[in-house]
C-alpha cells in the first residue's frame, strides 16, 4: 500500500517563539540517558533563530539531571542552549510547589530530581529516610531502581494526606534503540491503583509546562511554536493550550501515523525537514 499522504493545512498566526522536545526532535539518547546523538539540522536550526533573536526553549520530559548538568553535555554536542533556555518536569515543579505551600516533598527518583526543589527551599526527602511519611507532596520522576518499599513510602504520604505529583505519565519515549519505558509512568499507575491519588502532572502535556514555556519565552501561549515527535504529549499540550503544533519524523512518529492522529493530537503543520520551521518564525 501506498503511503498516507498529508493533506491537512491549517491557517497559522505568527509564531513568536518555540518550544523543542529533546529526544526524538533534537536528539535520540540511548537507554542509559548517558549518551546522546544529535539529529539531522538540529544545531543549525538553533543557531539560525539564535541569530535571528527568535527566542527558544527546549522541554524535555527527562528529569534525570539537573539543568546545570545536563545542558553543557548538550552544549558539548554543538547545542546553543543556555542553562535558562533548559527546562525539565523538575523546573516545573520547583515552580509549582511554592506556590501550592509545599515545604516539604518525598521524591521518588534519582538525586537529581529532588536537587531542583531543594534549590527553591523545598526539604526533599526520600523513602527510608525519617519521617518520610510526613510530608506535603509525593513527587515520582526518574526513578529507573524503584522497589515496592518506595512504592509503599509513597502510598503512605499520601494516605496521609499529600498531593501526587508527576513528572511524565508517558509509557515510552524515542532512544537511538527504540522505544523505551518511561518509568515514573509506571510507579505512578502502581501509586494510584493503590491509592486512588489524583496527579498533579508537571511534565508535558501538561499546561503547567506550557505556561512556564510561555513565561520564559515572554510571549503568549498562543504565539509558542511546539515541535515535538509525540502525539500524546507535544501536540496535546499544544492543542490544550491554543499553541501552534509542529510534528516531527525523527521520533516514533511517521508522516502516516501523524496523518491517522485525531484533532486533539495532530499537528498544525508536519515537518519533514526540521529548518521548514524557520519559515514560521514572525519576522523582527
């Protein structure tokens, strides 16, 4: 059969800056998270807004590492992404919880997810350590050595009264080796099947994630370009939040599965070639 071809156009306003997904878009970890390949046009096509003065963001739903550490490893590939330009579930949350009168959080993950809440005031603990049901939230992030004590330790907070909170619910995302399973999806599907918690989501599709895109950006939402490989989660946010979705093929996503998705998950535009985004960009 004949590939599914691509027909739909949607009428586009000016788009005044842009919100990248990382892998699958920029480009394709392995398993680990330890190694990185960068993707076809993605350094010239930041470069090229960077000199333009287009302002951008990149929003991974990684939360394995700090900012700080992890974008001078992007930088190192040639990346013009600034510490600021840099943003994780873990941003969203260490900007979300103040808010919410959070002070004191149990996470389940790795160090580097708890390091951003620690930076805002948050006391971050984790499961084992005292009083570790004693606390205001339950954040689940990257958390890939997760045992059924850590599990327990959350249901725990949470029968006693603290708010779910979750990085990504994603079962899988694009790595140089295919898919792969999102972790903190299922130890949160695990939580609330014991507990019945709602989530609070703080990594894409969420609109606390965009709001935060939007704020970083100083533009309105409905100015951000979204470029993203994932249906579930860029193009969602995008539709959520009255952005502009482009659809990428370097992920899990073809030309012909972006062509079967329904409205709240398909793309305004689909490219093909990551620089056609540079064509959308509102002129200075």
């Amino acid at each position: 059969m004949g590939s599914r071809k691509i027909h739909w156009r949607e009428r586009l306003g000016p788009v005044e800056g842009f919100m990248f997904d990382l892998d699958g878009t920029l480009i394709l970890s392995d398993r680990s998270l330890g190694g990185y390949r960068l993707l076809p046009g993605a350094v010239e096509v930041l470069q090229r807004l960077q000199a333009r003065g287009t302002p951008f963001v990149v929003l991974t739903n990684g939360t394995a590492y700090p900012v700080a550490e992890q974008a001078p490893k992007l930088r190192a590939l040639g990346l013009p992404i600034s510490d600021d330009a840099l943003l994780t579930p873990n941003t969203v949350t260490a900007d979300l919880m103040p808010k919410r009168g959070v002070k004191r959080a149990l996470v389940l993950g790795v160090p580097g997810v708890g390091q951003p809440l620690t930076e805002v005031g948050i006391e971050a603990v984790f499961p084992g350590q005292d009083r570790a049901d004693d606390v205001q939230a339950v954040y689940i992030g990257w958390h890939p050595d997760c045992v059924m004590k850590d599990i327990e330790a959350a249901c725990k907070a949470i029968w006693n009264g603290a708010e779910l909170y979750v990085a990504s619910d994603v079962p899988f995302f694009a790595t140089s080796s295919g898919k792969t399973m999102g972790y903190s999806h299922a130890i949160t599907a695990a939580v609330r099947k014991i507990t019945g918690a709602p989530m609070i989501l703080t990594g894409k599709p969420s609109l606390h994630a965009l709001r935060l895109v939007a704020k970083r950006l100083a533009i309105p939402m409905r100015r951000v370009g979204v470029v993203g490989d994932d249906p579930l989660v860029e193009m969602i946010m995008s539709r959520r939040g009255g952005a502009m979705g482009f659809g990428v093929t370097t992920g899990f996503t073809t030309e012909e599965d972006w062509a079967a998705q329904p409205l709240t998950r398909r793309p305004h535009r689909v490219v093909r070639d990551l620089g056609e985004i540079l064509k959308m960009a509102a002129s200075k």
